[in-house]
C-alpha cells in the first residue's frame, strides 16, 4: 500500500469545523482513500472513504484534490467525543496481501 | 450486542506460557483479521483468512498461529508467550468481494507477558 504523512496532532474547539490533511503523492489509480478512527481504550472505526469524488455521510465528508494527491477528512462540527486518533489509509483493492495498513494517524484534541 | 467480540479483554500471562486469543463475529462476514498494536504506534497486520480453508501470513506472523474454526471464529495462539508480545490484540471482519470494503473492529485484548 502506497504511504500517507498526516500531522502527529491536531487541535480544534468543541462546536468548530475540524479539517484533517492527508498526503498521499504516491497514490495510484486503483487506491482508495480511507479514514478511520480510534476513540481512547477502543478498537479502530471506519469513518469514510473514497476513491476520486468527495463523499458525505452521517459522520463526515472526505475532500479529495483533484489531482489525488491529498485528501481532507471534514469533521462538521466537533463534539468532545471526536478526540480521537484519526488513520488516513490508502487501499489497493487490485490485489496483493489483504489487511489494512496503519501509520501513526493523527491525533484530534477537542477542547471545551 | 457487539458485532464482533473478543475474549479475554485482558490477560496476563507468564513468559513461555501457551495462550489463545478468541474472536467472533455475528456480522457475516467471510474475511477475518488479526492485528496488534503496540503504544503509540498504529495496528499490524498478523493474519488474516479469506474463508475457513483460506488463511494468510500478514507483516508480523511470526511466534503466532491462528485458527478458523468456523465463519464466525477466528483464534490466535502464541504458542510460547515471550515479553516483547505484550500488547493490544485487535480482531477485525470485513465482507469478502466487496471492491472497497470497510472493516469492523473488536474492542480489543490487552496482554501481557511477564
């Protein structure tokens, strides 16, 4: 899976819009763009995805450059349980070992 | 009730011990993952199974072993426990053939080995 640079942390108000970049210059055409997240003393969450549009559902929008270069996951309007770390994931469904690969994400502080 | 469950949620084990790592799944999912995760560093990927005759080393398989006894169970033993495998052990499903599927994560396994 090609590599993704995300900031370590990241800090935001309750109630505010939060933007999470994500570079991706090595994606290729078949990779999808994921984003998951990992609440304290939880297991991962799916947040979204997409492959060449921006996306909207329930939890958030996906951004996506027009050249695929960079993506930016759109929180709305950040409440304190958003604090989290934040995985920006790209995924090759072509073929080759299955799993997801994880760097070290970035890590959403939310303040009150 | 959870879609996917994993069993103990915390163990402590001694080093040289034998210890399995039990998950479930009631989603229906034909894809099953084993993944660890050390502190501050994100998961990775030590097995996974396509189906019940299908299973794959992933990054880090060395000093584990898995079983898929059925659709819905995937286990993970260390067959001889040793310090540095002290960890959160993460079980994951996902749907097989979907082109861009989402996987769905256990609340996880704390071990550790003393």
């Amino acid at each position: 899976d090609a590599k993704t640079t995300q900031p370590n942390s990241m800090e935001s108000n309750e109630e505010e819009p939060v933007h999470l970049p994500c570079n991706h210059s090595t994606i290729s055409g078949t990779d999808y763009i994921h984003w998951y997240r990992q609440l304290p003393s939880q297991g991962p969450e799916y947040v979204i995805h997409g492959l060449t549009s921006n996306v909207n559902n329930r939890m958030a929008s996906l951004a996506i450059a027009e050249d695929r270069k960079s993506s930016t996951l759109i929180l709305h309007r950040a409440t304190l349980r958003d604090a989290a770390v934040y995985y920006c994931i790209l995924r090759d469904v072509g073929g080759g070992a299955d799993g997801l690969t994880f760097g070290k994400g970035t890590h959403l502080i939310i303040q009150p | 009730d959870a879609d996917v469950t994993q069993t103990p949620r915390n163990r402590i084990t001694k080093t040289g011990k034998r210890i399995m790592l039990e998950c479930s799944q009631t989603k229906g999912h034909d894809r099953m993952y084993w993944y660890r995760q050390d502190p501050g560093l994100g998961l990775r990927l030590i097995y996974y199974s396509f189906d019940v005759k299908d299973i794959n080393k992933g990054e880090i398989s060395d000093g584990y072993s898995v079983s898929r006894q059925a659709q819905a169970k995937f286990s993970l033993s260390l067959e001889s426990a040793i310090p540095n495998q002290t960890a959160l052990y993460f079980c994951a499903t996902s749907p097989l053939g979907a082109p861009d599927y989402e996987q769905y994560f256990g609340p996880g396994t704390r071990l550790t080995v003393t």
